[in-house]
C-alpha cells in the first residue's frame, strides 16, 4: 500500500492526525497494534484544554463533547486547611471541559469510516524503515500475512512504549527524564462528585484528586508507593482514604459506590530532545510523559498534533519545503512549559519520601502564597486552560 502519511497507534493523537489530515485532502493511514475496544477501555485523562476542545471543534466532532461535557470556571487547591480556589474563568477569561479521553476517542473513532479514514486495528509487529530517507516505509502483520505501507512520513503517535521513538538512533537526541517515587490510584464510580470543582489536595498522608466525569459519574485518584498493588486496595479503602486527604467538608460529601475501574500509574516527566527525526515526526505520549498533576498528558498531546498536521498540510498542499523542519521546535517549545506545569504543581501537592521539614515548609509557604496573591493564582490558572499555541 502506498500512501503520504503512515499513523502509528489510534489513541487520541494518532486519530485526531488522521481526521486532521483527511480533512485537508492528505493522505494517510492509522495502524493500531491493539482492537478498537481495547483503547477503548483505557480510562485516562480527563480534564480539556481549549487547544483540545478547539480541534474536536474544527472537524465538526464537537457535538456531544458541547452537549454533554462539563464546563469548569475554576479548580481548588486544599492545603489540609482551607481549599484555595483558583478562579480560571475570572483569571484568564478561558475555561476548561471535563470530558473524558473515552469519550474523545470514541468520538473520533466513529467518524473514521464515514469519513474515509482508514485505521487498521490489531497490526502486529509494526517496524519502521529508511526513516532517514525521503521514501520511509512501515512493515506489519495483519491476520498471519507480512504487510508494507510506503509513505513519504511517518508520524510516530504511538505511546510511550511504541516503537517510533526507539527507531530513532540514541545520537539524534538527550533524553530529559524524571521518576517520582509514587503512583496515582485511579478508581471510577458511577456515583455524583463530592464537588462540582476538582479539588487537588496535599494532605499529610498524601495526595488526593477529586475529579469526574459527568454530574454521575465521579474519577477520585490517591497516591501511593510504587510496591503497591491494586489488589490490596479494596474500594472502601479507597474511599476511606480519600475521605481523609480530601478533608471534612469535601468527605461529607462523597458518595460511595462500587468501582467501575481501578488502576495505578506511575508518574514520569520525560521529553526526547527532538520531535523529528529525518522522515519520522513524534506526537504525544510517543515523545514526552507529564506527571498527571494539572492534566496536561493528552492536551500536550493535542497541541503536537496541531503543530504536526500544520506543517504536513504546508508540504503537502503549499509545496512549503521548511514546514517539517520547523516542527519540532514549535511543539517542544509548548511541551517543555507544559513540563514545567506538571513538574511544578506536582511538587507543590505530593509528600515526596525524600522530602524533609524544610521542603515541607517551602510547601506550605507556596500554598500561602498562591492563597493570598492574584498574581500566583493568575500564573496557575493561564498554565491550567492551557498556554498558547
Ligand atoms: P496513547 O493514548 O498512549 O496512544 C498510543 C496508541 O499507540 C495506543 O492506542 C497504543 O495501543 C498504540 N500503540 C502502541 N504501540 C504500538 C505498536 N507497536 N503498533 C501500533 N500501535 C501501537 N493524562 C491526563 O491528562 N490525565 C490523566 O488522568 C491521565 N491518566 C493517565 C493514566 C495512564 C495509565 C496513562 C498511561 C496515561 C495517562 N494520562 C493522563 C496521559 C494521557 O492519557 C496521555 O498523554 C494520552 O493518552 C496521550 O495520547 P497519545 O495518543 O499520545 O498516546
Ligand atoms: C483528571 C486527571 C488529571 O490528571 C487531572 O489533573 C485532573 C483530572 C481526571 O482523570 O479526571
């Protein structure tokens, strides 16, 4: 098969390239390792940016994410004490959405067909070639029989384990990383939220994140030490725990119910210190990782995409010979403040086991800080709905 642009991996970045493209004439095809219901099932973000919101809109895919999406002005901070509300609407004049990363893929994935785009899920063995050509090639199983799609780029939307980025030789790049020692336990629950506002809180026995996914159905997350086992969290532990790091007046809130999923993920700040490689360009997870703290994994994700679709679109249609070349700079430029962010918030809301009184008061001193400043809250609020692409 031949084509301008081969898609690896169908998350939200490889299917929103692929409605991008299509519907500016482009070529391409989307190749998925996994079944449509698998990427389905996986329940991550939640929290849109504009950016996000913005591009759903341009291809018309915007309806249900405008009907059924929730429109939040504002965020809470607890520091143990008080919750500090950061007024995002006031702030900044922008808002963000809640609604989930499900919903967007599953948006997206219906108007492939009607839309002519082609993806084709359970792709085995996906391998990249001659990237550092000017005619790259992509081989792949499908039902037993080898299989080989020619392109002119390849566009890498493959995840943090996908094999894109590790075809890029180790010299073409630094890589950027940092582990934290703890994991976010996610539970879903078909139950109302404790609050209409997310409220992130810093509690002496950890983090916690009150979060949802409509008025009925809520998205709670605590952190926990990486040895930890979701197995030994039983759902009234979860609950329990959160009604402790959430404080009183968001516990009396919460209502229990029986978890839908449940789940831990490690959190990781990475970048690979270039986006494109030759004829291989990078976008999303498949590039760089944010802690969760502040939402910023799938709208990072969505910025790159539009940065990348611009720039193939200008090959394409406008014979622009310096557009793929600029790619790479425009999109870490965003990502690496989108770094930042997480980095930050992360710090400022987690009880790191290495941390000792004096990172602790540093801590409380921010929180202070941020409650009594419109400036602090001015810097958080602009960095949460997402800084300008
Ligand atoms: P992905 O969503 O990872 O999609 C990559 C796709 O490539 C997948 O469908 C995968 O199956 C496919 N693929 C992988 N390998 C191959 C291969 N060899 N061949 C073909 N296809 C392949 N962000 C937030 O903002 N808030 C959150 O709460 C949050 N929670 C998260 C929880 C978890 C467990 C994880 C892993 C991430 C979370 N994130 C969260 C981050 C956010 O979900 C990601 O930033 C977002 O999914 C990035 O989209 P993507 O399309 O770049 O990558
Ligand atoms: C959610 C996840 C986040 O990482 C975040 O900062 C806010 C909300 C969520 O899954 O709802």
């Amino acid at each position: 098969m031949k084509t301008q642009v081969a898609i690896i991996g169908a998350g939200p970045a490889g299917l929103l390239l692929g409605h991008m493209l299509r519907a500016e004439g482009v070529d391409c095809v989307v190749l998925e390792r996994q079944t449509g219901d698998y990427v389905l099932g996986r329940i991550r973000a939640g929290v849109l940016e504009n950016i996000t919101v913005n591009l759903m809109e341009r291809l018309g895919l915007d309806a249900r994410l405008k009907a059924e999406g929730l429109v939040e002005e504002g965020f809470n901070l607890a520091d143990g004490e008080r919750l500090i509300r950061i007024d995002v609407a006031n702030l900044t004049g922008k808002t963000v959405v809640v609604y989930g990363q499900t919903e967007i893929t599953k948006d997206l994935m219906d108007a492939a067909a009607p839309r002519g785009l082609e993806v084709i899920y359970e792709a085995g063995d996906v391998a990249l070639h001659d990237i550092e050509s000017d005619a790259p090639y992509v081989t792949y199983t499908k039902d037993g029989a080898a299989q080989r799609i020619d392109a002119r780029f390849i566009v890498g939307c493959d995840g943090f384990h996908g094999p894109s980025r590790k075809a890029i030789p180790a010299s073409a790049a630094v890589e950027y990383e940092r582990v934290y020692p703890f994991g976010w336990l996610g539970i879903l629950a078909d139950v109302p939220p404790c609050n209409h506002e997310l409220i992130y809180a810093n509690h002496e026995r950890g983090f916690a994140l009150a979060s949802m996914r409509s008025h009925t159905r809520s998205r709670y997350y605590v952190d926990v030490p990486l040895t930890e086992k979701v197995e030994d969290w039983s759902d009234d532990r979860i609950w329990d725990e959160l009604a402790i790091r959430l404080g009183p007046d968001a516990a009396a809130n919460i209502t229990r119910g029986p978890s839908i999923e449940k789940s831990i993920a490690p959190l990781r700040s990475y970048v690979f210190g270039t986006m494109r490689h030759g004829s291989l360009l990078l976008c999303g997870d498949a590039a760089h990782i944010v802690p969760p703290t502040g939402a910023k994994g799938l709208n990072l994700a969505a910025s790159d995409v539009h940065y990348a679709a611009e720039a193939l679109v200008a090959h394409f249609k406008r014979a622009d010979q310096d557009a793929i070349g600029l790619y790479s700079g425009k999109a870490l430029a965003r990502v690496w403040k989108g770094e930042r962010f997480s980095w930050s918030l992360t710090k400022l809301m987690h009880r790191f086991p290495e941390d000792g009184p004096f990172e602790r008061a540093m801590q409380v001193a921010e929180l202070d800080y941020i409650a009594s400043s419109t400036a602090a809250q001015t810097v958080i609020a602009e960095n949460y709905v997402g800084l300008p692409v």
